[in-house]
C-alpha cells in the first residue's frame, strides 16, 4: 500500500498540492509526543486479532481528501485498530462506516465506504483530518497533545482554505476555535458553545463553522447519532457553500 494520502495529481506545478506533500511527510514522521508514540507503536505491534495478518501503519495519520476541498471536516483522533491500522483518517472502523455513507449520500464521497487506503476511495472538494494525529490511549487525547498538533492544522487550513469547517463533536470543535484564538480572530471559545447542527457565528470572513456529534459508535449504536441527523446537517453545509 503507498503513502500518499492526498489525492489529485500533486506532482504538478502548483504549489499549494506540493506543499501539502511537504506536510504530510512532516506529520507521518513526527514524534512530539511520547505518550502516543508509545502507544500506537504497542498497538501495531501487538495488533487485534481480527487483524493479525495486516501490517499496522502505526504512525501519525495525515489528513485526506481534495486538495482544494470547500468542505474541511475535522474529527478527533485516529481509532487505534482503525486509522492507526489502515494509515487513512476515518477508514477501518465503525466511525468510518458510518461517516463514509452519510458523505456519500451528499456526494462528497465516492463510495459509501473505507476499508483501505487503495479501495478507490476519494472525496469531492472535501478534506478530513483529525485534531490529533496520532490514536491516543482509550480515545483520550492530553491537552498538551492536542496543542502539539495545532500547527499542522494551522498549515492545512491556510493552504487548503476551505469554506466552511465541520467539526466532529467538541474536541474538534474548541480545537479549530483554538487556532482562530490563538490567531487573534477571537478573544475566547466561551461565546461558541458547541451543539449538533450549530453554525458559529464568526466574526471575519473565514470559514463557517458546524459542529456535528462525533461519530463513534457509542453515539451511533445508542440513537444519539442517527444517519438522518447526519444527512440534515451536511444538507445544510451544501446550502452554505453555494451561499459562500
């Protein structure tokens, strides 16, 4: 299986695709955190036995999509026998599943699912990447951890330049509010609580921000996640894209 998680012909003579390559290497090879390191380096070894066969990428896991997307969607953190197996955001696992159809179902996805990173897989002016890079123990990213990752999600916003931000439940959320703090775009999270179905409030005339809850499967397999809740809101982003 290859490494490349961007799709579109990134070897041309644009610089943003090329860049984007560039970030990619630097996330793949990064060991900030010790903590996760660790971890998914036992994950992979270690492996699930369902997956016994596979060779777990056990890396950080880059972000993936359309390399000049409108739609960014940020989740959380890859899952340990998911993302961290399979080397591709979302892709693996029930999350993934369940997010897949439901971007397929809106025409941001070309197939309604995610096994691997050669199942022809591609999105339509989306991207997804994930606060936190790497699978963190029982889901849990630290603070600190999430704050080593936030310069790769600076860099990616600045050079994919999307139109409108979906965050995955509230991590995600207050870790794109994070990087519009830190940049002097807002003074505080405290004003933009996080809700399924919010549209933000911005101030400037950057992304629209969405928050959705995440998909995992103890809000999916509970009723708290339901595809039809899925499907009202990415409705809703398409309507905000044709008015951006």
């Amino acid at each position: 299986m290859h490494d490349a998680i961007y799709e579109g012909e990134l070897g041309n003579s644009h610089e943003e695709p090329q860049r984007l390559r560039i970030l990619e290497k630097e996330i793949i090879t990064c060991r900030k955190c010790p903590r996760l390191v660790e971890y998914r380096e036992k994950v992979a070894r270690e492996k699930r036995r369902a997956f016994r066969d596979w060779t777990y990428w056990g890396r950080p896991v880059p972000g993936f999509g359309d390399p000049r997307p409108e739609l960014f969607i940020l989740g959380l953190a890859p899952a340990a026998h998911g993302a961290n197996r399979t080397g591709r955001v979302f892709t693996g696992d029930r999350s993934g599943d369940f997010l897949y159809a439901a971007l397929h179902k809106t025409g941001f996805a070309s197939q309604p699912t995610s096994l691997h990173r050669d199942d022809g897989l591609t999105l339509n002016s989306a991207f997804i990447a994930a606060a936190v890079r790497c699978a963190p123990p029982a889901n849990k990213p630290l603070p600190s951890e999430i704050l080593n990752c936030r310069g790769y999600l600076e860099r990616e916003l600045a050079l994919l330049r999307p139109k409108v931000v979906l965050a995955l439940g509230k991590i995600a959320w207050d870790a794109y509010l994070d990087v519009l703090k830190s940049q002097g775009v807002i003074a505080s999270r405290a004003k933009f609580a996080f809700a399924h179905g919010t549209v933000a409030k911005l101030p400037g005339d950057g992304p629209r921000l969405v928050g959705v809850y995440h998909p995992s499967q103890q809000n999916t397999q509970t009723g708290r996640v339901t595809a039809a809740m899925y499907a009202k809101v990415l409705r809703r982003v398409r309507r905000l894209l044709a008015e951006k």
